[in-house]
C-alpha cells in the first residue's frame, strides 16, 4: 500500500486559485498582488536568521574572503541581481562577490532546468570556485531540495566555508544542511508551483536586506547613505556630492573638490571635506577605523549629523 505524502508548501494550491481562469481580469490580478503581500510578509519571521546570516557575510568579506552565492533555476536569477549589485553600491570589490549557478553564463539568455538535478556538477563547480574556510555561501532555493543547491552548499560547508541556506519549505534538506537557515514560508502559490512570483518576492526582498545589512556592518552605510561608492559618472558624481555635503555640512563646492582630491572616492572625500589635509591621512584614518566613517569622523571631532 503506497503512503501518501503531503505536498510542500511550495507545491501547494492556494485558496485563491479555486476558478482563477474564468474569474475578471481585475479579480485575477488582485488574487496576484496578495500572493505577492503576502510574500513580502512571510520575510518578517527570518529576520533573527536573516541577522546571523548576514554576520556570517560580514565576517568573510572583512576577513579577506568572498561572499558567493549558489542557486538554479528563478532562485539563481534573484541570486544574479543581488550580487551583481553589490559591488557598484557598497563599493566591495568585484572579485569578492561571486556566483555558482546551475546555468552559469546562459542564464541571463535562458533557463535550463536539466542542470538543477545536477548534484555531482554542483560539487565540480564548488571545488572549482576555490571555496573555502575564508567564504561564506548563500544557498537559494524555494523548494529546499534542488539537488545542484543542496549538493553545492554541502560540498561549500566540507571545504569550512560558512553556509546560509534560504528555503520555502520547513525541514527541507537545504536548511538542514546549513550554518545558519532562513525559512522563508511564503505559502501556497497562486500558480502552483511557479515559485518566481510569491517565492521569488520573498527571495528577492530577502537577499536584499540581507546584503545591506552586510554592508552596514562592514562601514560601507552611514545614516541611509551609501558610503562606499565611487563616483564614476555623472549621476553618481551628483549623488557624491550631495553625500558629502549632507554628512559634513559643506558646501556642494568643497564637496566637489574634496572627490576630485580622492578621485571620486567617497569615504575619503568626506574627510577632506571635515578638515583633513591629505588624501594619506585620511586613507590612514579610515584604516585605523576599519573604513568606518562615523567612526573616523568622531576620531576627528567632526560635528557632521551624529
């Protein structure tokens, strides 16, 4: 006699769905948008994991290692623009963020779903990368049990690396085999199984607050200000300047020469524009401080917004 099994959350057939495709099209939409909502809401319970996971990231990155991000299928895309964002906001180099996805360089043209089931691949590409004691992985995956997922973040956790695994399902493989897990129970989809909408939300809003809080602790944040940047054209020249003034008080002027003197670096710039002499002593201070800047303008007795 067969024992049934219950189907994961992420499997499941939303309320919702009972008669979606003769319902309006208003009605329609509207039973999206609240799988949507109701997504974004399911992120509120993994903030204390969310808070150690990004401890973990920190701590590789401000230790000289990488933070490297591991997936297929819709979690790899909401992998992909995190952590290409990463380098151009917090100012971390791009070496240092790193991608293992299942598809590799064709993802961005198209998604093969062979590669998912693909767990010995998922150990090549991980001893590949290189991984080890000095990273931390971050492993999504909605249904917590995509093999090349699963596989690649148990090879990465062997080789001494930290591990952070974000999954739909409770008790799913993947979270049980990381160093810290964030489940994040979006519910039932809409569309029963297409985990790129409430799922996809729910990764994407994750893996956001979790790479910012990463760049808060690493100094890379002051008040809501990006701090870490390098102002390479004309839009991030304006936004510079406005950083700097807002933080020192200076004028857009003195704020304007200060990242010509640090060539567009921003943390730097606005401890030239405090009263710093040189571009030296002021990389010196923000070494001495671990590139904090608040830090660095409290060592100066700077009176910027405190």
């Amino acid at each position: 006699m067969a024992v049934s099994q219950a189907l994961p959350r992420t499997e499941a057939v939303a309320e919702a769905a009972r008669g979606l495709d003769i319902k309006p099209d208003a009605d329609i939409l509207a039973a999206l948008l609240d799988g949507q909502r109701r997504a974004v809401d399911s992120v509120a319970a993994a903030i204390p994991a969310l808070s150690q996971a990004a401890q973990l990231g920190a701590e590789a990155l401000a230790a000289g290692g990488r933070l490297i991000y591991l997936g297929a299928g819709s979690p790899a895309l909401m992998s992909l623009a995190d952590a290409l964002e990463i380098p151009q906001t917090y100012g971390i180099a791009y070496d240092r963020i790193v991608l293992i996805l299942a598809d590799g360089k064709t993802i961005a043209t198209r998604l093969n779903g062979v590669r998912e089931d693909d767990a010995e691949g998922a150990r090549a590409d991980i001893a590949a990368a290189g991984v080890g004691p000095d990273d931390c992985v971050i492993a999504t995956s909605a249904s917590g049990s995509t093999p090349y997922t699963v596989e690649g973040l148990r090879a990465a956790k062997a080789a001494g690396a930290r591990t952070v695994a974000i999954a739909g399902n409770a008790g799913a493989p993947l979270l049980q085999s990381a160093d810290v897990a964030v489940l994040l129970d979006a519910g039932p989809e809409v569309i029963s199984g297409s985990t790129r909408m409430g799922a996809g939300t729910a990764q994407k809003a994750a893996l956001n607050m979790l790479s910012t809080l990463i760049g808060v602790k690493l100094g890379h944040v002051y008040d809501g200000l990006m701090v870490n940047v390098k102002a390479d054209n004309d839009k991030l020249r304006s936004r510079a300047e406005r950083i700097v003034s807002t933080i020192t008080g200076a004028s857009a002027q003195t704020a304007a020469d200060a990242l010509k003197k640090s060539d567009g670096e921003v943390k730097p710039a606005i401890l030239i524009a405090a009263g710093v002499k040189s571009l030296a002593d002021a990389v010196d201070i923000l070494g001495a401080t671990r590139g904090n800047v608040r830090d660095a303008l409290k060592r100066l007795g700077a009176h910027g917004p405190q």
